[in-house]
C-alpha cells in the first residue's frame, strides 16, 4: 500500500525537478473557466499558474482550475493575491504544486512566504484534510511529499527587492523568482519602457545575483511574442512565464483580423 502512495506521488517530484533544474515554460491563467485550463494544458507548458492577483477568479474556481491541470500532468501554481498565509494555505490545500508570491521586497516577506507552504517544523502551516492530502487518505505522503515537492517562487517586481535579492534568494525554502516587469519598471519610475537604462541594469543586476547563488528564475513575457520569448531563453532565464490567457485571445483575434483588412485595402486599391 506504502509502496503503491510513493509510486503515486513520484511524478511531482520529478515535475519539481525538471522545473527547478532545467528550462522550463509556463503561461497565466485569468479566466476561471475550467476548459481555459484544460486546453493549455494540453499545449504543452510545463507549468500554470493560476492568477488570483489580477483577475475575478475565486476559490472554488481556483481548485477547479488546480484540479483539471494537475490532472493533465501539468504543475498547477498559484499567484497569490498577496502575501497573505490563509490564502497559500487555502490554495496549497486544494492541491498546487506550489505558490508565487508577488511583490516581495524583504527577506521577511520570503521569509513569510516559506512558512506558509510548509509544515511545522520548517514552516508554520496548519494542517487541513482537503484535496491534496486526499481528504484524509493521503496525510502522511503528502506531509513527507511538501517538505521537498512544494515549490515558492518570489516575484521580483520592485527596484527594493533587486536590493535586496541575495538575502532574498538566500532564504531556505526558497525556489525560484520571476520579475514582474511591468511592476518593476513602474518602481523604478519608467512604467512599460523595457527599453530604459534603469531598467536594463536591474535586470542584469537580478540575473548576476540568480547565477551567483544558481537559483533559476526568469520573466514574465506578458505579451504572447515568440521572438521575446526566444531572446528570454537565450539571455539565460530558465523559468519563464509566456504570455495570458486574456493577451493570447486577445492577440489571435486582432491579428487575423488586421490580415484581413490589410488584405482588403490591398484588392481595395
């Protein structure tokens, strides 16, 4: 019985480990429409993160959402609306692979963040009986499985927290990052110019601290651009997030139609 749980679960460990350890892409979701899953899922990513921050996604939508992409053999993530243990404890407990925190400025917030995913004694988590520890059946596997399996990703998306970062990335427990680009560049007082200086030099400054300490992380390419993504990999980032679910419908849409009126002015004139 022992044997067949560990068989059960070995699959996420060896999910962890690829994300972790090699390239890995993932996408957003904002639609809290289980099929928005299930077909991005079935794309190919290797992880998605469900998006409380930004979006009218709920609870109950959120553990739907988990629940098809877990099952799809996809890591179902959550970004967090905040900081915040009860909301990480309420997603962890629906079954994510794991959280990304956003807006994380001090080794007190990573260190926050850590807590909340684990267990006691490495965090401070109450215990539940939900969807991950199959409602009771599965405690004792799952509670071995988050000590190593769970996975926090900080979301680097303040000029303090590039400040900050080796302290951040040094905190135990801590996996991965991801800029927020947008954030980033709104903290440095150049909202939306990817291409200023200031910003320029905090990326390069991120990645020379990420490589120091060998902790994976990368950027989030909001808007659905495989030349971006592309550049992404090439400069080094090893965990990625590839556009939105809203952007990408949004993007197809206007793109075909643009060629079709391009192509009507053309037989127009």
């Amino acid at each position: 019985m022992l044997e067949n749980l560990q068989e059960l679960r070995e699959p996420y460990l060896v999910k962890r480990k690829s994300i972790l350890q090699e390239l890995s892409i993932g996408s957003w979701i904002q639609i809290g429409h289980p099929s928005v899953a299930e077909i991005m899922a079935s794309a190919g990513f290797d992880w998605l993160a469900v998006d409380l921050e930004h979006s009218a996604i709920t609870m109950r939508e959120a553990e739907d959402l988990i629940r098809v992409i877990d099952l799809k053999g996809v890591a179902p993530l959550v970004r967090i609306a905040s900081n915040n243990s009860e909301q990480i404890k309420r997603v962890m407990d629906s079954g994510a692979h794991g959280v990304i925190v956003p807006m994380v400025k001090t080794v007190v917030e990573a260190e926050r963040a850590v807590k909340a995913v684990k267990y006691p004694p490495e965090g401070e988590r109450s215990v539940g009986l939900a969807r991950a520890q199959g409602y009771g059946t599965r405690f004792g596997e799952y509670f071995e499985w988050q000590k190593t399996g769970s996975m926090v990703v900080v979301q680097i998306e303040h000029i303090e927290a590039v400040d900050n970062l080796q302290e951040i990335l040094s905190v135990p427990g801590v996996d991965a990052y991801i800029v927020g680009p947008y954030d980033l560049t709104g903290s440095l007082g150049i909202p939306g110019d990817f291409e200023a200086q200031a910003y320029l030099e905090a990326i390069d400054e991120i990645q020379r601290i990420s490589q120091k300490l060998q902790v994976p992380g990368g950027i989030h390419i909001v808007e659905p651009d495989p030349k971006a993504l592309d550049q992404a990999v090439r400069a080094g980032n090893q965990f990625i997030a590839y556009g939105v679910d809203t952007r990408m419908l949004d993007t197809v849409c206007r793109g075909g139609l643009d060629t079709l009126k391009y192509s009507l002015k053309g037989s127009a004139s």
